[in-house]
C-alpha cells in the first residue's frame, strides 16, 4: 500500500440510515491507510457499494452497477490508471460467492459484520490484483465473527457527518431475531447484537464535544437494545436515553427503527421524563389485520398496538408517530386491507413509509400460497398512501399557530433563509441570517409548504 499518495474512496450507500453509518465506520476504518472521500467517482481509487437487500430486485441492481462500474475500470486501466472495487453490506451477505463468480472484475465482498477486518481485506485484494487474472478470486469476508466489530472500528468523529455535522447517527444495536415472515433482516444482519453501555455513551460524548446537537439512535430494532454497563448488568434503551441526557451539549435524542414488542416501561417513562428525547416515534405495525399480523409473524395484535400508542400519548401527550406498511401481503383479502386504513385512521401518522409486499427467497413468507397479483398492491398501496399523505396534511396544518424549537442546521434554498429541523423531524423554513446554525431557536409556525413548515424566529433559547 502507497502510505505517501492518498488514494480516492469514493462511496455508494443503498438503503436505510444504517448503511449511512457504516459507510462511514469505512470510510474511518480506510482513513489510516491513506484512503480520502471523494465525491467523483471517476477518480476512485476505491470504490464501495454498500448494499441493501430489503427491496424487490436488490441483487439484480446490484450487478447493473457493477456493470457500469467494470466499464469504468475498463476505462482507468486503459489510460494508465485503476480502480478497486468491494461490495459491502446486505447483498454483499446474501450473495457472497455468488458476486465473486458473476463479478470476476469485483475484488472484495464482505457483509456487515465483517467492516472492521477491511483494512485486512484491502492488504489481501491488493495482493490479488498482481495474480493472473484466471487465477485471480474476490476476497469474500461473510462470516458472523465472535468478536465486538464496534470495538474494533475507529472511534466516530466530526468529519464522519460531515453535511450532517450538528446531526449524527450513532449505531446502538445490529441484527434482529424477531423473524417477520418477509424480512430478510435475521438473515443478512444476524442475530441481535447490543454494544456495551460505555463504548455508546464514549461515542455519544465524543459526537457531543466535536458540537454535534442530536443524535439519533439506530439499530434494525434499536429498541431490544441490552447493552451491558460495568457490573455486567443488562440495560435497555430507556434507561440509556437517561444516561446519554446527562452529556453536556446533547440537546435531542432520536432512535429508530423500533418494534411495538420491545417498547417497554422504561422507554415510555424516558419519553415521559426527558424532554430531548424527541416526541416522534417510527414504530412499524405492518398491518392492521390481525390475520396478517399473524401470519407476518409480529407477535402482537391490532388493539395491543393502539393500546400501546395510548399509553405512549399518556406520557408525552406531543407525541407525533410514524410506521411502516406492507400491503400486499400473501393473503391479504379486502377486508384485511381495510383493517390496514382502520389502524392508520385511528393512529394519525404524521408520516409513514409503505411498500408492496416483495418476495424475499429465503424468507417464510416466500413459500406462503395466495400471493396477491401485483394490480392490487398498486392499487391498495395509492389508496393507503393517499390517506397518510392527507393525515401527513393535517399534522403540517396542525402546527401553524405554535411555537417550536427548531434545530437550524443550513442556509435555505432561497437567499436569505435558513432551514431546520422541528421536533417531529419536520423540515422548518424561516428568513434569518447564518448566525442561527448551530443552535435551537424557538420558531412561530406561520405556514406550510409541501412536505415542510414555514416559520418567523422568535428567540434564541439555546446557544
Ligand atoms: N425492524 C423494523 C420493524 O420491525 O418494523 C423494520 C426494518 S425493515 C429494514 C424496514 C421496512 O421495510 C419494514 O418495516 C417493512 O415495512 C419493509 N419491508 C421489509 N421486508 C419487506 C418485504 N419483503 N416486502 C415489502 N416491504 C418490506
Ligand atoms: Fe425485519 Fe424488523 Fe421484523 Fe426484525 S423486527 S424481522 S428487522 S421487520
């Protein structure tokens, strides 16, 4: 490896904001071996496509890149230059040998647990690269390891947010050992994993005295987190938000994605107690039918769900709510479908994400009969999303008139204007100077523009 020559790293990240932490966790991991971001990927030295594989047809999007990307090297090599590339992540997992063999031009596959054994992988693949080519195999690195991957990836820091830098993801917890019938998630992540107490909050202080504000919590469901403090005890992620409340200049605490399961007494007290943790929760229910429920393997019913969000309101009455829909799924009837906008019209999302159920090989839900023809999805989902789309509306509409605190992290798409965050991760819009970022301001709501709010500063009330 060339130590006085900094080589390009230039990043692909597919799917959800996991990804966009680990991709940075890389970009760490690749930093002392002279590898720098770029954002060109034509003067890569490096390049990385960092998977997702919850989506219909991941794995084939994943070989028309790399089909793109071989006419890349192609290109480099043809004028003197060249041009490594490794695929990362879930498909990554999934796939594994099977990229190698398709993509003889791919020189590292690893899945996520494998991310802090890259610099080892890189040494190996640049070996490789002076085999003859018939010889010449992919470094393909997807074992589930014993040991902690957090503990041995460098440190997050600034930079790694950067774009985001009043803002950054932390990664609490991995995996999942829920098994829903159509996820794909236990498969290609493993089992759950939690990181130990003191490596979250060394992280969180670190993001904190680098000037991060808030910081959100991930995990594929960060609310089973366990995490173990000194004495071996096991913690959750409620008594962690109290925790991380007492680092100095952490103003708000956000987590997601979260299973109605795993949300404790000790979450709905922190939400009750600590006013930085933000009232806006992600907390998928799938279906309204407790049919579907059943056969998606959620373990919970309808009415546990709404008594769930009740007892949530009752702590922090603010609480505005998100969630996650599959319509479509194998034997869902019009009636189920129904039981679906039921549950939506008696929640009142403020936003929620929805999907055609896709089949994902591997999972139960595969094998299951009475798939439902794609014209129905299509229709069902228009229908599902019109009705969030009014509710998404209504909370916008239900805004103007207060008074929030805004985290202002940019300048405005317009001159003279500056753009934030509201509590409920609403996009807030307001005329003022740059001098505002950086902190929270209290904002009159004035107006709603699509999909964002429209505000008047009122005064600072954090500096
Ligand atoms: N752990 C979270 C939970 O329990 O809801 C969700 C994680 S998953 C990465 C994100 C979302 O993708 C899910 O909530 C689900 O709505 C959607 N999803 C997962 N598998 C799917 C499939 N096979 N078809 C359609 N949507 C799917
Ligand atoms: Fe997938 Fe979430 Fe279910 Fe786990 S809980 S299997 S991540 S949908």
């Amino acid at each position: 490896m060339n130590e006085a020559l900094p080589k390009k790293l230039f990043i692909k990240t597919y799917g959800c904001q996991m990804n966009v932490y680990d991709s940075d966790r890389m970009a760490d991991a690749l930093a002392p071996h002279g590898y720098i971001p770029t954002q060109e990927i034509g003067e890569a030295d490096l390049v990385l496509l960092n998977t997702c594989h919850i989506r219909e047809k991941a794995s084939e999007k994943v070989f028309s890149e790399l089909g793109r990307l071989k006419e890349l090297q192609t290109e480099k090599r043809a004028t003197g230059g060249d041009m490594m590339i490794g695929v990362a992540g879930c498909v990554a997992q999934a796939e594994g040998e099977e990229i190698a063999r398709r993509a003889p031009m791919v020189d590292m596959v690893f899945g996520p647990q494998a991310y802090h054994r890259l610099p080892d992988m890189l040494a190996k693949a640049e070996a490789n690269r002076h085999m003859h080519p018939a010889l010449k195999r992919a470094v393909v690195d997807t074992d589930f390891p014993e040991e902690d991957k957090f503990a041995h990836l460098p440190a997050a820091k600034k930079d790694v947010t950067i774009g985001r830098g009043l803002t950054a993801f932390l990664t609490v917890q991995e995996g999942c050992d829920k098994f829903c019938s159509f996820c794909v998630v236990p498969y290609t992540r493993g089992a759950e994993v939690s990181r130990p107490v003191a490596q979250v909050l060394d992280e969180a202080r670190r993001l904190a005295d680098a000037g991060v504000k808030e910081i959100t919590l991930l995990g594929q469901n960060v609310n089973a987190y366990h995490g173990e403090d000194a004495s071996g005890r096991s913690v959750g992620l409620g008594e962690l938000a109290y925790l991380l409340a007492e680092i100095p200049g952490l103003e708000r605490l956000r987590y997601t994605t979260s299973h109605p399961r795993d949300m404790d007494d000790a979450l709905i007290a922190a939400h009750r107690d600590l006013p930085f943790l933000m009232p806006y929760l992600h907390l998928p229910v799938q279906s309204g039918s407790d049919r579907i429920l059943k056969a998606m393997n959620r373990k919970h019913t309808a009415a546990e769900y709404l008594t769930l969000i009740e007892r949530i309101k009752t702590a922090r009455p603010d609480m505005a709510m998100s969630g996650d829909f599959i319509v479509g799924f194998p034997g869902e009837t019009d009636a189920d479908f129904e039981d679906t906008l039921k549950i939506i019209r008696e929640t009142g999302y403020a936003s929620a994400y929805s999907f055609k159920y896709s089949t994902r090989p591997g999972t139960p839900g595969a094998n299951l009969p009475d798939q439902v023809e794609e014209a129905v999805k299509t229709e069902r989902l228009a229908r599902l999303q019109a009705l969030v789309n009014q509710q998404t509306t209504a909370f916008h509409a239900s805004c103007v008139g207060r008074t929030l605190p805004v985290l202002i992290e940019r300048v405005g798409r317009m001159p003279g204007q500056v753009g934030g965050r509201s509590p409920y991760l609403q996009a807030v819009h307001l005329e003022g100077s740059t001098d505002l970022i950086g902190a929270i301001h209290e904002v009159d709501i004035i107006g709603t523009s699509t999909n964002s709010l429209v505000g008047r500063l009122k005064r600072a009330i954090a500096a």
